[in-house]
C-alpha cells in the first residue's frame, strides 16, 4: 500500500512565479512526497504524490492558469489496472 496514491503533475503559467516559494508552501502545509516545482517566472511544472489533489490544484489554481492537469491513482496502476 502506497503512502500517498495520487501522482498529481500540472503547469502553471502566471507571472513572477518563484520555484522556491512554491516548495516551501508544498511544505509547510500539503502532504506529500516526490515533489518537483521546476521551471521559471512565467512557467511552472508540478509533479507531487499525495492523497488531496484538489488541495494542489486550489492553491496552484491561485498563482495563475493551470492546464495539462494529469491525476493518477499509483495504486490501481501497482495493480495493472489503469490509473
């Protein structure tokens, strides 16, 4: 049984987007793992593990447009079904 089953990856295009302040509020207030937050001020790559994705997608939701949302279930995929 996975930890946290939901690989949540998305982009986020806004402005002044920072790398470092997105981590740090992953952080402090998501559970999680496998957090990657790459890109630069104008776009931004998501790729997280965690049981809420609607929490990462509202607070993502907040720094600009989100688009190429992909929201997987690890667990059904560990099973050969699909994800």
């Amino acid at each position: 049984m996975l930890e946290f089953k939901y690989d949540t990856q998305l982009l986020i295009e806004g402005e002044d987007l920072d790398e470092d302040v997105i981590s740090d509020y992953f952080a402090q207030n998501l559970k999680g793992d496998c957090l990657l937050a790459v890109g630069d001020d104008e776009l931004i790559k998501i790729h997280f593990h965690t049981n809420e994705p609607w929490k990462v997608l509202e607070y993502c939701s907040t720094l600009g447009e989100i688009y190429d949302i992909v929201i997987e279930d690890m667990d059904r995929q560990a099973k050969g079904l699909k994800g």
